[in-house]
C-alpha cells in the first residue's frame, strides 16, 4: 500500500491531465487540465507546481503511450522527457504507467454517463490521467 499522495499524470503535446490519489493511495480522482505548448518549451510546471504545493505528493505517475506491440515511440518517449524534467523541476520522483487504450477508456465512460460531444473534449484528459493513475494504484 503507497503511503502519500501520488499525482498521475496524462501528457500530451497541448494538455496535460492531472489525478491525484488519496493519502492512503487507493482511489484517484480528477483535478483539472493544464494546457501547456511544448513546441514552445512550455511544459506547465508553474502550475503542476503550483498543484504540488497544494496536494503534497511523493511521487509523480507519468503515462506512457505504448505501442500495442508495446514497443515504445515518440510519444512514449516525449513522456519519459516530460518527466526527466518534471522531476528535475520538482524534484520529486517519477513512474511511468502503461496507458495503453486509456484515452478511449475515458472517451467510453463519458459517453455512457451521457456526456455531449463538446463537453467530452474539456474532460477527457483529467479523466484519463485518473484512469492512469487508478491502473499504477492497483498493480502497486
């Protein structure tokens, strides 16, 4: 059982989803969605900082977009980046959770709990950073 709070993350290339698990690291719920542009080297950590200090978590769990053959690519490796300098940043440590499907996991959720197209778009991204973290929650 993880004691302290774990914040999961799903990075992309223009948002970042955010999850935090409870202290006793056994249930994950959404926190918001952090747009970042890292083209322009603009990762969010201002405000992952600033969500750091207000949750206190031990440790960071970065998605990491495999392939099915589980092979991993550019993303995955962007990911892996993303949290080499998260953990710089913040200096807490970094895991990495397979989240392969978890994106059309969260898109099926939301579609069953009846949520329209266009509010899909502002919540799938927390949600799958929920279902990243739920996942690593449950394997640890």
């Amino acid at each position: 059982m993880t004691i302290g709070r774990l914040m999961g993350l799903d990075v992309g290339t223009k948002t970042v989803g955010v999850s935090v698990s409870d202290p006793l690291g056994i249930t994950a719920q959404p926190i918001e969605t952090v747009k970042i542009d890292a083209d322009a080297g603009d990762y969010g950590f201002a405000r992952l900082s600033a969500l750091t200090e207000q949750y206190k978590p031990v440790r960071f769990v970065i998605g990491l977009p495999k392939h099915m053959n589980n092979d991993e690519g550019i993303r995955a490796q962007a990911s892996r980046e993303f949290g080499e300098k998260l953990s710089a940043a913040t200096g807490l440590p970094v895991s990495y959770q397979d989240e392969r499907l978890t994106t059309v996991q969260a898109e099926r959720v939301l579609i069953d709990g009846g949520v329209k197209r266009k509010d899909r778009k502002k919540s799938i991204d927390k949600l799958a950073a929920v279902l990243i973290l739920q996942n690593y929650l449950e394997s640890h």
